[in-house]
C-alpha cells in the first residue's frame, strides 16, 4: 500500500492507503475523497479528475502523455504547470507520500 494525500480546496487533507497498480483517481473513489469526479472513469477523455501535484514528486512522475497533455487543455480550474489528470498517475512505492491539491472545481 501506498500513502497518497489528497487536499481539498479547504485545506482539509485526507491520507489514504492505495494499493500499487491503482491510479491515483481510483484511490480518490474508492475511499471516497470529494473532489474528483472522475466522470470517463479513467479513460482519459473528461478531464474530471484533474489535481495539482505536489512539487516535491513532478520528477517522480512519468510525464503526460500526448492525450493527457491535450486533455489538461480542457480542465475547468487553472492549469498550472504541476496540473495532471490522477487518472493518469499509477500508484507505485516510489509516490509513497504523494500529495496532490484538488481544484476547486472539476466541471
């Protein structure tokens, strides 16, 4: 398992345990985190489950892909440069401690 923070726009933060070879979108709802959307269920076409990476983990992470960089062209917060879609980010060790910001809105 590995310990991903999710921050709502509040500030109120949520630690929960992901299994490895989950997104990060799907630990976001399979506990239930307010926030993501997710409404193409991880598909990569909604842009519903948009979040703000922690700085401290952008050279963990694989970089967007083309379909995920055009996607993040469409989210309805800002897009930022720490601006990824969870459904995206596979859970690995290596995230154990990954925090990632929710916009304050998806739609």
């Amino acid at each position: 398992m590995t310990r991903i923070r999710y921050v709502e726009p509040c500030g109120r933060a949520r630690d929960v345990e992901v299994d490895q070879g989950l997104s990060v979108m799907e630990g976001a709802i399979l506990n239930m985190v307010p926030g993501i959307e997710a409404e193409c269920g991880g598909a990569c076409v909604c842009a519903t489950c948009h979040v703000y990476v922690d700085e401290a983990y952008g050279s963990t992470l694989c970089p967007p892909n083309a379909t995920e960089h055009e996607m993040l062209d469409t989210v309805a917060s800002e897009r930022r440069p720490t601006s990824r879609l969870s459904c995206q980010i596979k859970v690995v060790a290596a995230l154990d401690g990954l925090t990632v910001y929710l916009p304050e809105r998806q739609t």
